[in-house]
C-alpha cells in the first residue's frame, strides 16, 4: 500500500476547499431565501406566535431536503453544466468531486431531512419535503431540455417551503396557506424570465428550453413577466382581505407599493428588451419578495 498517497487522499477529502465544493453544492444563496419563506409560513399561520422550536426544526428539515435537491439537480445537469459559461466552474463539471459522491451526499441528505421532519416536525410537513423534492429534482430538472413549460413545474416547488412553514407549526391547508403559495409562485417568473434573458446564449448553448433561448421575437420572456407581476398585485393584497384575516391595512398600502413596482420594473423590460433592464428586474424580484413579507411580518407585531 503506498501511505504517501493514502493521506494525501485522505488530506484532500477533508480539505475546506473540498468542504467548500460540498457547500456549493447546496445553493446557499437559493437555499437562504428558501429557508426565509418556511419561517414566514410558520409565523403567519400562528399570526405571529409561532412555537420557535417548531420552527426552528422545521428549518433544519428543509435545509437539509433543499440541499438534497440542489445537489441532485447539479448531479443531473452535470453535463450541460459544462457547456454553460456561468456554471462550468461547478464542483462536478470541473471534476473537483466525483459524480457517486455527489449521488451519494444527495441521498442521504433527503433521507436525513425527511425523517427529522417526520420525527421534529410533522408528517404533512415531511411529506411536502418530499413532494417538493421529486417536482423539482425528478421533474423540472429533466423538463428543462425538454419544454419552455419547465419554468411553470419549477415554481410550483418553488413555493411549497412557505406552506411546509404553515402547516410546520399545526396550520390547516386552508386558503390562507393557499395565498401564500400563490404569491411566491407568481413572483418567481419575473424573476426566471430575467435570469433566462440575460443568459438565454448560455442556456441556448447547453440545450435548454428556455422561453427567451427558444423564442426568435424576444417578446415572450417580457410579456410572460408582465402578466405575471400584474396578477400578483391583486394576490399580494389577499392577505388584507376579509376573507383571510392574515394582515391589515399597513400591510395592504406596503404590498401595494411594492406590486407597483415590480409591475414597472417587468413593463420597463418589456418596452425595451435588453440586458440592462432584465437585471433592473433581477434586482427588483430580489427587493419585492423579502419586502412584502417583511411588510406581513410587521403587520402581525401587534398581535404578539
């Protein structure tokens, strides 16, 4: 046995670059924003008063599925990953991890992840842990190169952890999980369509049906975020009405406001299609989604 290369191998498969490759793997930055919508699920079902125990295992579980999902779906696109500027630094195009172990590290995080659900939380909970998994990992994944049609199934994963967060803390699936599921589902194709105009050459390239990759006018993707954005204006206000009871009128005016903009943003893009104006739009679907539930978590502060 040669013990030289042995600890050097061991060495390396502790390193924290190769830590760091593993973290990559889970998509902090997707997996933040994520996390955040369990909490609002959680607080808003409980108007405000939501057991912080429960809510904390809660966002353990689905950290631990959503990283699952993050890896699988790099795992399964590890191929086109490498033919897209943007992605072929990833750990597996650029070889520095092996294709099983990032089969393996997927697998046993949803498995981990499920049961601590199952076991902490709920079994609704852990359930919809799963469901959001095989939609996105299973589903959308595949369906990229497939359809422009990808983008609708993978918002529908997109935005069950805000109701995984509702019925987390023993909330019912009623119409106010409802409501929120139907506000992060619809703010996510602004937010697509600008991340898919900006880099539909690298998409294009890979083989990804994407709507501005696969539409010779250009007027699909802004059209898309613009009949999206005006239909989550009277959806954001929801929560307001007095068939939810979920906020008042701070709320309301606030997510008004933000609606509003996100609808010019959306209309700026669609009236002169370029790169500057998807990412004013990027920037501005980043804003809307912590704001509004920012404005809702504000709403309930006088209930605690």
């Amino acid at each position: 046995m040669n013990f030289p290369a042995v600890a050097l191998e061991i060495s390396r498969a502790w390193s924290p670059a190769r830590l760091l490759d593993y973290v990559e793997l889970t998509k902090p930055k997707i997996a933040v924003l994520v996390l955040v919508t369990v909490g609002v699920g959680a607080a808003v079902s409980t108007g405000g008063r939501p057991d912080l125990w429960i809510v904390f295992h809660a966002v353990l579980g689905t950290a631990l599925v959503a990283s699952s999902a993050s890896a699988l779906n790099q795992w399964l696109e590890r191929d086109t990953d490498a033919r897209m500027r943007r992605t072929a630094g990833r750990p597996l195009p650029a070889a520095r991890l092996h294709s099983v172990e990032v089969l393996a590290f997927g697998l046993a995080l949803v498995a981990v992840g499920t049961a601590y659900l199952i076991w902490m939380v709920n079994f609704t909970t852990a359930m919809l842990g799963i469901l959001t998994w095989v939609l996105y990992v299973w589903i959308y994944t595949p369906l990229k190169t497939r359809t422009t049609l990808n983008t609708v199934v993978g918002a529908v994963p997109g935005a069950l952890p805000v109701v995984m967060g509702w019925t987390a803390t023993g909330g019912e699936l009623n119409s106010g999980a409802g409501i929120l599921f139907l506000i992060v589902f619809l703010w996510q194709f602004p937010h697509f369509m600008a991340i898919a105009w900006i880099y539909r050459q690298d998409y294009a390239d890979a083989g990804m049906r994407m709507l501005p990759s696969v539409d010779p006018s250009g007027r699909l993707a802004p059209i898309t975020a613009v009949l999206h954005a005006l239909t989550l204006i009277p959806v954001s206000l929801a929560p307001a009405t007095a068939s939810c009871h979920l906020a008042g009128l701070p709320y309301f005016f606030g997510a008004l406001a933000l609606g509003l903009g996100y609808l010019a943003f959306s209309v700026m893009f669609l009236i002169r299609t370029n790169e500057t104006n998807a990412r004013g739009l990027l920037r501005a679907s980043l804003v809307y989604l912590p704001a509004l539930f920012l404005f809702l978590l504000l709403d309930l502060l006088p209930r605690v």
